[in-house]
C-alpha cells in the first residue's frame, strides 16, 4: 500500500509537471500577439483543462492497454510478475516522463510530455520483463505513427488557414485585423486548453488506473464496465490544473516568440488547428502529442503567411528533442527500475523517490539563474539570449 501510495503521488506530481510544461501549447500565441495577459492566459487555460478532463476517458483507456503488457487476458498480471514489481515499474516509468519534463523545461524545449511518460514506461517494462513486456503494436499505432503524422498535418492545415485569412482580409486595415482576430484568438486558445485537459490529464488517470489494477484494489473488468474511479479523474485534473496555472514560462516563450514572429491572424490560425485535431484524436482515444501538434500549428502560420520569418534552427533543436525524448526517459525509467528492483521493495522505491526529489530541486534552483516570467515572457526573441537561457554556464 505504502509503494501503490509512491505510485500515485508521483503521478499526480507528473501530471502537475505535464501542465506547466504544455501551457504554451494553448496559450503561447496569444501571449505573443497580446490577445490575453499572460496571468490572464495561464488562469483561463487551467480552469479550461480542469473541465476538458472531465470530458471523455477514451484515452485514459488506452493508455492502460496500449504500452504495457503487464496483464493477461483475464485481467491478472502476466507470469512472473508479482503485483509489488509491476507497480514498481509503473512508479519508474513515471519517475522518467517528470525528469524529462523538467530538463526540457529548463532549457526551454517544448518537447512531448505524452512520449516522456511513454518513454519511460517502456524502458521500466524492458527491465523488468524483457522487449516482451511493451505491446509493440499499440506503442507504434497509438503513439509513434500519431508523432509522425500530426505535427505535419497540423502545419499543413495553419499554413492553408493562414494562407486564406490574409487573402480574404488583405484590404483590411492592419489594425482592425489585429484587434478582431485577437477576440478570436481568446476563443481558439480556450478550445487548444479544453482539449489538452481531455487528452492529456487522461494519460495520468490511465497509468493510476493501471497501478490500481495491479494492486488488486479495482479489477480490469471493473474499469470497463464502470469506468475510471472518480477519485482519480478529479485528482488528475486539479493537478493538471494547477500546473497549468503555475505557468511554464521558459516553454511559453519559446513557442510564442522563437519560432515565428507571429501576429493575431496567425495565432488564431494556429490554435484552430490544434483544436480541431486534438479533439479529434481523443475522440478516438489517440494519446496524441498536444506539443507536436501545437508546434507544427505555428510553423505551419509561417509558411503560410507571405514574407513570415520562420526560425528553422530553434524548429531544429526542438525537433532533435522530440527524437530523443523516447529513448532518454526508458534509459531512466530503465536505471530507476534497476535501482529499486536491486535495493528491493519498499526502501529501492523511497532511495528512488528521493532521487526524484534531488534532482528535481537542483533543476529548479539552476533555473533561478536565468528566470523567465510573466513579466519577460513577450522579449523580444534574440538568439544568443536565448541560448544564455538555456544554459547559464555560457555566460562569462
């Protein structure tokens, strides 16, 4: 019970970590272009992932099934797995996804909280199970061709809107057409919030869920036939919600002012984007990358807008994060399962938690050297402050 505890306190702090870390999905243009202030944007797009959570399970369901093999098909754990290391594997895996978050919060990389949680479940899975432990098939079909596909879909769809806006509105004095497409930028960026608190505050009420299950405490029947404990759709949702208020301010900027110089028309062109197709994905109970979508939304304005500046390096850094974030949250998900599993049971999880602890307070305190706030999240964008940013230790 003590580990099962561990387990779901971890998830909720990354559920807390994947809202600061994505607030910039929904809310970054529209801080840019000076739609919304950035308290403003940050409050109304926590309150809107707390109702977005509570509107479909589709992929809190598929997140249970859809990585791991760690039940058979009568719902019991799979042999040679004892309930005690399954959930110590689901605590690794999580222990993963939050150390990924937060190094690519610290430099400032909007890079997928969804892969980093998936990452490091299958890295645990393989350490505690071998390559047979992760369903091959889900991760490729629900995970990795979605990563593929989505940021370019959703380019391709900003580019064509963006592209149309600035045709239809070209006589339009540029003032008017700034000013009316920030009203709806607050519109198109309160549905981007809506529909990250339906797919991403899931991912976590699956993997709670999931360790629930192996705990004995609910039974995978049960799950389907009654849904998720109530309990744990409203924890994950405050603590979505109150991530995204803390506001990640570093990621925030990045997407609003580093990748294109954007203006209102843009930003509204791109949040629709991501909207239409994170909802879609949910419907469908695809554990979509709100942050691939959201970033190929706003590369996709800057091609579509004649004469647009698109800064393809900082696009570059970004994309390299993405390659790896799999790999490098199952390394740790991986090393914090062999830590655990080597000490053994209850003193390997809490030698593992503290080192979650550790590590995450010197992120933060190594942050506090080039601090991003509300206050200096619309700088202008300047490449070498930029990179000072990210790592203080350049300065001289």
């Amino acid at each position: 019970m003590i580990i099962l505890t561990l387990v779901v306190i971890t998830a909720l702090g990354f559920d807390f970590t994947n809202g600061f870390h994505d607030t910039g999905n929904a809310m970054a243009t529209s801080i840019a272009t000076g739609a919304l202030k950035p308290k403003t944007a940050v409050t109304l797009s926590a309150i809107l992932n707390l109702v977005g959570a509570f509107l479909s399970v589709e992929v809190a369901l598929t997140v249970t099934t859809a990585v791991l093999k760690i039940q058979d098909k009568n719902g019991g754990l799979v042999s040679g797995v004892d309930s005690r290391e399954a959930m110590v594997l689901i605590f690794s895996g999580l222990i993963g996804g939050i150390l990924w978050n937060l190094a690519t919060w610290l430099l400032g990389l909007p890079s997928s909280s969804s892969h980093a949680l998936f990452g490091g479940l299958i890295g645990a899975g393989i350490a505690a199970i071998g390559v047979s432990g992760v369903n091959w098939n889900g991760v490729f079909s629900k995970v990795i061709i979605p990563a593929l596909l989505s940021p370019i879909i959703a380019g391709a769809i900003a580019a064509m809107a963006t592209w149309i806006i600035y045709a239809i509105t070209k006589r339009v004095q540029r003032d008017k057409k700034e000013a009316g497409f920030r009203w709806g930028q607050i519109g198109t960026a309160s549905l981007v919030s809506l529909a990250h608190g339906t797919g991403d505050a899931q991912k976590t009420m699956g993997v709670i869920t999931l360790a629930l299950v192996v705990h004995g405490t609910v039974t995978a029947q049960g799950v389907k036939d009654d849904g998720l404990p109530v309990w744990v759709i409203f924890a994950c949702a405050f603590a979505i919600a109150a991530g995204t208020y803390l506001g990640g301010w570093r990621i925030i900027r990045t997407l609003g002012k580093g990748l294109v110089e954007i203006e209102a028309p843009q930003g509204m062109a791109a949040e629709a984007a991501s909207a239409a197709i994170i909802l879609t994905s949910s419907h469908f109970g695809m554990a979509l990358s709100t942050t691939h979508v959201a970033t190929g939304s706003i590369l996709g304005t800057g091609v579509g807008k004649p004469g647009a500046q698109v800064r393809w390096g900082v696009a570059g850094r970004m994309a390299a994060a993405w390659l790896i974030t799999l790999p490098a949250a199952a390394v740790v998900g991986a090393i914090c399962f062999l830590i655990a599993n080597t000490i053994g049971g209850l003193p390997g999880a809490i030698v593992v938690f503290a080192m979650l602890l550790a590590a995450s307070g010197y992120m933060y305190l190594r942050s506090r050297k080039q601090p991003v706030s509300a206050d200096t999240v619309n700088d202008e964008w300047d490449d070498a402050a930029a990179q000072l940013a990210a790592d203080p230790s350049l300065k001289v």
